[in-house]
C-alpha cells in the first residue's frame, strides 16, 4: 500500500523481518517501506526513505542498535525509533532510551499493540511499555545516573498531579489517554508535562521516564 504510515524494519534475522512485514501488512495504518539486515543499512534507508517509524533491533552485527541510534542523534535525524526488545535486554533497552529512543516494546507482541505503538511515535508521543518498565523499576535503584542527567540540579518537587501524569506517562499512555482517565482537557495534559520536563531538567518524555526512573520518583507513595 503507498498510504498509512510508512515504516523501515531494522533487524539481522530474516524470518523476524519477515514475520513483521507479514504481520503489518494485515494493518491499513501501516505500509512497510523497507528493510535493513543491520545498522548500516538502516541509517541509508532512513536517509533514503525517510520514514515515519524506525523499528530497531538491538543486536546486529556491524552496527549495534545502540550505535544506529547514536548514529541518527549525530546526524540530527528526527525519525522516531521503536526499539524491539527481550526480556533479558533490560540494561540495553536502559542504553537505547538514553541514545535517543522513543519508545520499546517486547518482539512477541501482538499485531494491535504494535500498530498502536507505531501510531503512538508517528504522533510524536513515547512508549514505554509497563512490562518492562515494572523490570527497570527493580532494577534500576542499583545502577548509578547516567553522565548525561549527573550534571542536572536536583530537580523542584512534583506536585501530586504531575506524579500522577508522570506515572500514567511511564505507563505509555498517550496525553489524550491521560486526559480521559484524569477527566482533564488534553491541553491542561500537555501544560503538566511541559512543567515535568521542565523540572526534571530534560527535553523529551522519553527522558523524563528515565530520569524518574533513576530518582525513584516512580517509586514513591502517592
């Protein structure tokens, strides 16, 4: 199909490639515009193609994901990356969010949660899939801040409600999913977490989950 949103699939198994390009082919949302065996090629089809949605594996040869995504920061790239992941990949999945991914999700997912994924980060919103993020929650207290957050001030206390949406935010909800389970106007959502970011110090949402992660502000009681 030449419409819907046009996706690049990056991954080094062939039959995982396949199985996706398959699976979204069943979507009307999605059109599958190429596919790349490593890193590499993934950051010549994102030049040639330029997609909507970058879908990343994290292990390939020659150019990691990790790299690929280093890669797509240097060169100022603005194509969103939806980073596919095991469960035994939760220090890379921590690696890929600070190297400028959008969003991750598990490779067995399904084929509507994966459609919604790609429509999330098409959207301009993040993903963070709770599954995951309960894994980062047990783990994460026991790793140090990454360089790039150790320089930020200490950040001003969050309100109850900002908590509220950060959480929500972690959850992988999207701001108009927030504003209907918190009955707010979607514009009131997106004035919170602009003070989020604001307070954390941080630039995007994705980065505010992971600092919040690392202050074990996702922790606390409410």
């Amino acid at each position: 199909m030449s419409g819907g949103i046009r996706v690049v699939i990056a991954d080094d198994q062939t039959l995982m490639r396949q199985g996706l390009r398959s699976l979204l082919a069943i979507s009307e949302e999605v059109a599958v515009v190429g596919e790349a065996g490593d890193g590499d090629e993934a950051l010549e089809r994102v030049v040639e193609l330029e997609p909507d949605v970058l879908l990343l594996d994290l292990r390939m040869p020659r150019r990691d994901g990790i790299a690929t995504l280093e890669a797509l920061r240097e060169r100022g790239s603005r194509v969103p990356v939806l980073v596919l992941t095991t469960f035994d990949d939760d220090e890379l999945v921590l690696r890929a969010l600070r190297a400028g991914a959008r969003g991750y999700l598990l490779k067995d997912v399904a084929l509507e949660e994966l459609v919604g994924a790609i429509r999330t980060l098409a959207a301009g919103e993040t993903l963070v899939q709770p599954a995951l993020t309960d894994r980062l929650l047990r783990g994460i207290g026991t790793r140090p801040e990454p360089d790039d957050f150790a320089h930020l001030p200490t950040p001003e206390p969050l309100t109850p409600r900002e908590t509220q949406i950060l959480r929500l935010l972690a959850g992988g909800f999207t701001n108009r999913e927030i504003a209907e389970a918190l009955f707010l106007a979607e514009g009131t959502v997106k004035n919170h977490i602009s003070t989020v970011l604001a307070k954390l110090g941080v630039r995007d949402r994705t980065r505010a989950v992971l600092r919040a992660l690392h202050l074990g502000l996702l922790t606390q009681t409410q």
